[in-house]
C-alpha cells in the first residue's frame, strides 16, 4: 500500500470517531472552481494592483478601485461554482460529522456547497455595507451596473463586506472561531498558505488545545512541518473524494 493511501485511511478514521471535527480553509480549496488565490506566479496580485483594497484609496479613488472589485470578485469570481472539496464539507456536514467551517474565503462557495455553519475571518462578497450608516445589503439588491454603488438610504458609498488591508477581523467570526478552534478534537485545514495573519493563528490555537490536525495541500505550508499530523499531498478536490469515498467504507463496514 502506498504511503499516501495509509494517510488517508488514517485521515478517514480520526474523523469518523471525532467528537468535533472543524474545517479551516483557505484560498486553496477554491482553485478548483476557477478562483486562483492572490499570491504566487499565477495570483491575483500578479495580474491586480493591491491597492484597490487598501482602504485610504478606496475613498479616495471609489470608481477606479470598484471598476476593478467588480472585475475580480464579482465578473470573475461571481461564475464560480463550489468544487467536489467543498461538496464534501457540506457532506460531513449533513452526516454530523463537521461542527462547522472557519473560511479565510470571501467567495459564498462554503455556503453554496450547503454548509449551514460557516465562520467568514474576512467577510463575504456576497454581502456589502454602505460606509457610513453602516447598513448591510445582499449582492442581488446592489446593481452593479452603475460604479461606485451608492445607498439607497444615505446616497454614501457602498463597500463589499469583506475586509480591505487594514480592517479589523469583524469580532463574531473571530470568537466564534476561536471557540471552534478549542472545542475541535479533530482539525483539518485545506489549501492555506498559514501566512495571513491573524487567521493563521486559529489552526495553533486548535493544535495547543489538542486536536489531531489533518492538512490537504499539494504544497507544504507554514503548518507542514510545524502542526500537521497527517499530511493529504494533493489537490483539494482529488484529495476530500478520496478521503470521502474511504470515510463511506469505513462506515458502511461498522453497519454491516
Ligand atoms: P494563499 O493564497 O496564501 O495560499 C493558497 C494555498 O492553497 C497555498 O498553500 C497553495 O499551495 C494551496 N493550493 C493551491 N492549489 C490548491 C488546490 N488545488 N488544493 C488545495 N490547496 C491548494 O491563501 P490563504 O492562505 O487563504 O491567504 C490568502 C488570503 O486571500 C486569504 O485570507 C483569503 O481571504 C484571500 N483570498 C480569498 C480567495 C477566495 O475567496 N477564494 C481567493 C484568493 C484570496
Ligand atoms: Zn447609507
């Protein structure tokens, strides 16, 4: 049997006699769907200037910085459909089996997939807020079709709500994660980099609390060689379909 074939049947069996199992995704698990992430040869940053999602030049430079939010995360991004990693999220999910997802993404893919419990460390695309009175919108109340979208109510700008370089993390994802990150016994992260900050610290906290933590990547990250018990090497996608497929066997053996 191949090495990488006694990792996932150890993988499939931490997770089926987990008392709580948590997932810490990354950009990562939506490449798969189309959506590459921002750093590295093929990122968003090599093709995009960053600082559209700097905050001071969004005020400053509204139409310039939405024509190109609206280019990536909604043109773009927008088309993207949940892959069979995020499939399985939902799966685990629906068996009990996944307490709930901690997303690094802004992407909605969690949710698309069905996940119902999904902790969003930077916001959602999905959702907007005007910047000054604060109030929130869904993406289909929005037309985008006119830049920069302003209020309805107080004719100010409209900001995606997802974190721009220098926001804070909004503060219920952040406990309800830590609290996630404590209560896991089981802990597995797919598809991040373990560079971004403070997110990156919630895999730790699991880790110093005592759960097993499972990694799915195909390169090594941050975490590798520092928390990860059990390594998946691979795509997101490939790699949860076989997890999945054994956690099935396994289960279908105790039943019957
Ligand atoms: P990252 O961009 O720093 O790293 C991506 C990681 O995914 C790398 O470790 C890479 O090896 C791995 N990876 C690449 N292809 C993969 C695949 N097919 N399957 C599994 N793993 C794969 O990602 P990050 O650590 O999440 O940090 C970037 C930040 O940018 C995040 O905080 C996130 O908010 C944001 N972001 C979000 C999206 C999105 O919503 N989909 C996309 C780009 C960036
Ligand atoms: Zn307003």
């Amino acid at each position: 049997m191949e090495n990488s074939d006694k990792k996932i049947i150890l993988a499939a069996e931490k997770i089926i006699h987990a008392k709580h199992l948590v997932a810490f995704t990354g950009a990562g698990i939506s490449v798969e769907s189309g959506i590459p992430p921002f750093r590295g040869a093929e990122g968003l940053w090599s093709k995009y200037d960053p600082q559209v999602l700097d905050l001071g030049y969004f005020h400053q430079y509204p139409l310039a910085s939405w024509n190109v939010i609206k280019e990536i995360f909604y043109d773009f991004f927008g088309t993207a459909r949940p892959n069979a990693a995020h499939d399985a999220l939902a799966e685990l999910e629906k068996m009990g089996l996944l307490k709930c997802v901690i997303t690094q993404n802004i992407d909605n893919l969690h949710q698309a997939a069905g996940n119902t419990v999904v902790h969003e460390f930077h916001g959602n695309s999905h959702k907007l807020v005007c910047t000054k009175c604060k109030r929130h919108f869904e993406l289909a109340e929005i037309n985008l079709e006119v830049l920069p979208p302003k209020c309805v109510h107080c004719n100010s700008l409209i900001k995606p709500d997802f974190i721009f370089f220098g926001e804070g993390i909004p503060m219920q994802a952040y406990q309800a994660s830590h609290v996630a990150a404590e209560k896991a016994d089981v802990f597995i992260i797919i598809g991040s980099t373990g560079e971004v900050s403070p997110a990156n610290q919630i895999p730790i906290h699991a880790k110093n609390t005592r759960a097993t933590i499972i990694e799915v990547n195909p390169e090594n990250s941050r975490y590798t060689h520092f928390i990860t018990d059990i390594h998946l090497k691979g795509k997101a996608g490939e790699m949860m379909t076989k997890l999945m497929e054994q956690i099935d066997q396994k289960l279908k053996a105790k039943k019957g």
